[in-house]
C-alpha cells in the first residue's frame, strides 16, 4: 500500500496548511533522518507519520487486507483513492486525519494551540 503521488501531495499541503510543516519531510533523505531518529528514540512523535499511519490502519480496517496485495497491473493500492471509490470523502481520509494529530502535537508543545 503507497499513496498515490496526487493524494500524498494534497496530504502534504494539508498539513502544511495546519502548522504541521516542519513534520513533512522535504525529501527522502530527510524522511529517513527524521525516521532513524525516531527508530532511535521510540518516545520521539513525528505526527506526519502519525498521520500516515492512521490512514492506511483506517483503509485496512475499513477495506481489508487486499490492500496489502498488488492491483492487477502491479501497482500498489493507494489507501486514499480505495477510500474514495468506496463512498468516503478527503475530507475524511486526508483532512480529519491531520486536524487529529495538530491537536496531539499541540498538547505535546510541538505547535502552537490549535485554532
């Protein structure tokens, strides 16, 4: 399972939008960095991988483990355009997912108070 390039780029703009920037990497290299650190330190929060998480265990929960398989043209499923075609909205696979974790990170001082 991998977001499609459409949807991880709204997902990103999302949570830029939200105060969350300085938790979307802004290249892989970063997001590995950012990963070794929290592989590091367990008790570390990085809410943008929070939020990717929450997301594909909703799609697994919500669609199945097919998910987990190839399409028939090899590609991997994306969480968000299964959700879609299955009667959900962006606004609850991408946007409530973020405003979930801005008021996680704000209750652990990450980020100013929520609006």
């Amino acid at each position: 399972m991998m977001f499609c390039q459409c949807h991880k780029d709204k997902l990103e703009k999302i949570a830029r939008e939200e105060g969350l920037g300085q938790f979307v990497p802004d290249t892989k290299e970063q997001a590995r960095t950012m990963l070794n650190e929290l592989l590091e330190q367990p008790e570390n929060y990085w809410p943008f991988l929070s939020i990717i998480q929450n997301i594909c265990f909703s799609a697994l929960l919500n669609g199945g483990l097919y998910l987990l398989g190839n399409k028939p043209d090899g590609a991997e499923y994306c969480p968000v355009c299964e959700a879609l075609e299955n009667g959900g909205t962006e606004e609850q696979w991408l946007h409530e997912p973020v405003l979930m974790e801005k008021v996680e990170a704000t209750k652990r001082g990450l980020i100013g108070t929520v609006n």
